[in-house]
C-alpha cells in the first residue's frame, strides 16, 4: 500500500465534496498496490509528460493525475 498525498490544488478540488463524497473517490486510489502500476488496466492510465512517468486514475465524476514518489502517490491534480 501507498501512502497518498495531496499538492494544493488537488485539496481545494477534494474539499468542494462531502465528506462521504471524498471517501468514495480516494478510496480507489489509497487501494493501488504496485502491481495495478506496473500493468495499468482501465480506469487507470499512464503516461509521459516532460521526462516525466504519470499516473491517471478514474474514480467516479473524478480524474487523479499523480505521480509516484517512492512509497507515496503524490497527487498533482484532481478534475
């Protein structure tokens, strides 16, 4: 398991929903286990952008954009 955390903008997305609505759509992504990484399967994606490996992940009305930091999941974006 990952820990996961928030950049700035991905909180104030995060705190636009109820508290039962947050639980729903972090529950997907605080499930990841590095094999779901290492061959992504809808609604999971991955990507390069600048040099950079990123990460896509559906989760209801939500889209997760983040990144891997060793153990955490750093989430850079929510839409």
């Amino acid at each position: 398991m990952y820990q996961v955390t928030f950049s700035e903008q991905s909180m104030h997305e995060l705190n636009k929903l109820d508290k039962m609505a947050q639980m729903e759509v972090i529950e997907p992504i605080s499930s990841l286990k590095s094999s779901d990484l290492a061959a992504p399967r809808e609604p999971l994606g991955r990507f390069q952008r600048g040099g950079q490996t990123l990460y896509r992940l559906r989760a209801g009305a939500c889209r997760f954009y983040f990144e891997v930091q060793g153990e955490t999941l750093h989430t850079l974006y929510i839409l």
